[in-house]
C-alpha cells in the first residue's frame, strides 16, 4: 500500500532567492534531473516542483512581477551534451517569454 503524506507549508512554499545575480552554472548538469534540480535550487521552487518545462513554466511565471532588475547568468552551456542542449530548448523560449512578460528580468550567457 503506498501512502501519502501531506506536505508541510514550507514545502509548498517558494524559498527565499538569496543570490544576485542568478547563476545557473550547467557544469554538473549531465542529465535532465541535474538541470531540473539546478533551476529549482536557484530560483527557489518549492518542493512539489514537477522537473518538467510544464511545471518550470508553471513556477517562473510572474516570479519577478514585483522585483526590480534581475540578472540571470547562464555559465558553462556548452559543457552540456548534445542531448542535454536539445533538451533546453524550451527552457529558453521560456526564458523569451518570461522576458518579454517582466522586461526587469535579463538572461545572459557568459560561456
């Protein structure tokens, strides 16, 4: 019998982003839980976060409505494999959108 559990209020919430700006260093990332743990840790998904394009739409969307100017630094992409690379396709044309919805927030690849 499989059971469920309840999550607690601090693992629905969205955890506090401390660093600025956001670096998502793909370095480690050598398979798509790695890439999905990363944007969850940096931009502080909760913990039902669904590692998916879906559920990172889900959670990015309006993240930065009230913020002012947020930096997010791409680093080390092209240490990814070519599946992984072709796996973030969509996780840039989500960025486009996030973009051109909050202009506040930049992307930038610095490698």
């Amino acid at each position: 019998m499989i059971y469920h559990r309840e999550l607690t209020e601090e693992e629905k919430a969205f955890k506090e982003i401390t660093e600025y700006p956001i670096v998502l260093d793909f370095s480690l990332c050598n398979n798509k839980y790695r890439i999905h743990n990363l944007l969850k840790d940096k931009f502080g998904f909760p913990d039902y976060y669904g590692e998916n394009w879906d559920a990172f739409w889900d959670c990015i969307d309006g993240l930065f409505y009230d913020e002012g100017e947020v930096i997010v630094e791409i680093h080390n992409f092209s240490s990814l494999s070519d599946r992984e690379k072709n796996y973030c396709k969509p996780m840039f044309e989500i960025f486009e959108d996030v973009h051109k919805d909050t202009p506040n927030v930049i992307f930038k690849f610095i490698s």
